[in-house]
C-alpha cells in the first residue's frame, strides 16, 4: 500500500502564510486560524499546503487506511478551499443545504467550500459548518 503523501509536519504556519501573495488572503487566513483553533481546541498544522486543525484515524472496508485532519482551509490563489469533510454525511446533509443557503458568495464541492474572500460570506454561518464538521468527524472517528 502506498504511504499517504499529505501528512502533518514541523513546518511553520506563519511561515507558509508570509508566503502567499495576497495581504487579504495572509489576513482572512489569520481569521480562519483564530475561528478554526476556538472551535476545534487545537492548534494550526501544515498538512502539505493545507492548514489544519486536530486529526483522526480513518480506516475503510478496503483496508485503506490513513490520517488527516478535523477541519483546515488552504489559501489557494483562485479561492480559499475550507475543509468540511463532516459536513458532506447523510445525517447532516439538510442541515448544510439551509446553511449553505445563507451563506453569502461561495461554491461547495462534495466537503470542500470555495471562498474567494471571507467579506464574500457570513461568518457566522462559516462558523457552523465549522461546528458541525468537527462534531460529527469526532463522533465518526473517536480519539483512542
């Protein structure tokens, strides 16, 4: 089996962040940090280009097996990719259908939102989604 290629390490956030060239996106992404790490209790992780927060386990019936994280973004150039992996569930599909609702200018992919800037949407509403995605990958994949 292959090893996973997108695995936490030591990089610096902060350090990543100096490097994307818009001052709005480093801004919007210190916002997603401080909403991300409130939420989730845990602290900001380069995953690859990816900021997450927290981790699990997952193993499927295939045998396939890994880790990633609760919940992250990544301050992609076109947009903003936000992580909501415990969003995209049948238990929580109507509920992210009415939030994504109100959500403001977006697009959503199967458990990823596209952002192009945070002013685009309702914060509040992002804050949610963060909530729920966190909630139910924790009840979905206990910490051992």
């Amino acid at each position: 089996m292959a090893d996973q290629e997108t695995k936490p390490h030591t990089g610096e956030v902060e350090t990543f962040l100096g490097q994307v060239e818009s001052e709005r996106k480093r801004a919007d992404s210190h916002v997603l940090i401080e909403m991300m790490s409130e939420i989730s209790g845990e602290p900001p992780v380069l995953w690859g280009t990816m900021v997450g927060f927290g981790q699990y386990h997952y193993k499927y019936p295939t045998g396939h097996e890994g880790d990633s994280f609760l919940v992250g973004f990544a301050p992609r150039k076109a947009a903003f990719s936000i992580y909501l992996m415990g969003t995209f569930t049948p238990e929580e599909k109507a509920r992210r259908e009415a939030l994504l609702a109100k959500l403001g200018k977006h697009r959503m992919g199967k458990a990823c939102l596209y952002v192009n800037k945070l002013s685009d949407i309702y914060l509040d509403v992002l804050r949610e989604l963060v909530e729920i995605s966190i909630r139910r990958m924790r009840a979905t994949y206990p910490a051992k």
